[in-house]
C-alpha cells in the first residue's frame, strides 16, 4: 500500500472519531453541531477505527522485510541435485528465511545437503556464522582431509577474482565430512555431509561443482556488514 494512501487513512480515521465524539455530546459548547443518534456514533467511530487500524497496519507491513519463498529458493537447486536427490521442506526453517532438505538413497553422494534462502545478506551471514561456528575454527582452508579434521575457513570467489562471492567453513564430526558455505548472489547458505570418509575426494569435487547455487554470475553479490575476517 503506497505512504500517501496510509496517510490519508489515518488522517480520515482521526477526522471520524472525532466527529463521533463531538456529536457525542462531550462537547456541548459546539452548539452548531447538532448531537448524533447512538446508531450513527457508533458506526462512524467504528469505521474510524477500522480506518486507523488500516493504515497503521500499511505503514508497519511496508517496513518488514518480506522473506523469501520456496519457489524461488527451489530455481536456485542445482538440476543435478534435484535429480539425484529428493528436496523437501525442512522441519528446522530458519527465521525469515526458508530451507530445502535434500538426501537420496543409500550410496548417495552427499549423505544430505541443506539450502536456506534469506531475505538479505546480514541475516544469511549470521546464520551461517551462528551454524558454522568459525571463530572457533583456527585453519584457513578447506580442501584436503587435514583441513577439515583441523577445522578450516576462508572466503571464495567464483568468476571475477576481485569479487568475494562468499564465506566456507568445514570439520569432521566423527566419520561425518561436513561443509557449510554461503553464496552472497543469492543469500542462501548450502550446508552438506558425507558419512563415508572413502568418498571425501568425490565429496569435495561434488561441492565445488554440482552444489553450487545456478543463476547468473556477473552480478556484483553484496558484502555484509560483519564476517569473520573482515572481508
């Protein structure tokens, strides 16, 4: 709803409730405005209510941020993920965000993999940072089986070099290969595991290539306010 028509509601519903009030008879030195029957003065205080309520309503909406929605977090699935396995809408969907769940069969590569969507970059990035934990990660790579037993972060570009596209971090949990990273394009953060440690090579190639989010790659992605490093 645009500003002015807000404005103009509320403006309208204070006119009424105050010609419901006067013609209640609170003010009887306005003798030139006749006192109204119940009937009228109630339902010209309701309507400035209604009115009010309205516009106030509009004019709060328009400030929240809208989140995103599963459709359009599902055209950024890769179409190799989508059919090798199955995505489906996660029990645990993040706050203001949405979340697809996606696993297979059994031998699948990954054993499951996340995606959330978020209505902007600051929020993707705290969850990410509140998810991954990377302050607490002290390696700065993420590419061989050492790094990731070490724990590792670091910040990654796709296509033009100068452009940080977004922020990985990755651990071993038991005999479970884990990477969580963010793509700051489209303000959705892919979270993957692989239980079987004889696939980590396969692992690492499928995050590279097959996990990554499609669309396209010459727009210039946002940097949020806060990472880990700075960047």
């Amino acid at each position: 709803m645009p500003l002015a028509v807000e404005i103009v509601l509320i403006v309208i519903g204070v006119l009424l409730l105050a010609l419901a009030l006067i013609g209640s008879g609170i003010s009887r030195r306005l003798m030139t405005i006749p006192k109204m029957h119940r009937a009228p003065r109630v339902a010209v205080a309701i309507l400035g209510v209604l009115l009010l309520a309205g516009g106030f309503w509009g004019m709060w909406s328009g400030t929240q941020k809208h989140g995103p929605t599963l459709a359009a977090l599902r055209a950024h699935i890769p179409n190799d993920v989508k059919s090798s396995l199955t995505c489906t809408q996660a029990v645990d969907t993040p706050k203001n965000g949405v979340k697809l769940e996606c696993s297979g069969g059994q031998g699948s590569l990954p054993t499951y993999v996340w995606y959330a969507m978020f209505p902007d970059v600051n929020s993707m990035q705290n969850y990410w940072m509140q998810e991954a934990g990377p302050s607490n990660l002290p390696g700065t790579h993420c590419k061989t089986i050492a790094d990731y037993e070490t724990g590792g972060k670091q910040t990654f570009t796709l296509g033009d070099q100068a452009i940080t596209d977004g922020d990985e971090a990755c651990y071993v949990n038991g005999n479970t290969t884990a990477e969580i990273y963010t793509d700051r394009r489209y303000n959705i953060v892919v979270y993957a595991e692989e239980s079987d440690p004889q696939k980590f090579s396969d692992f690492t190639k499928w995050l590279d290539n097959t996990s990554v989010p499609p669309g396209p790659s010459d727009t210039a992605p946002p940097t949020p306010s806060q990472t880990p490093d700075g960047s």
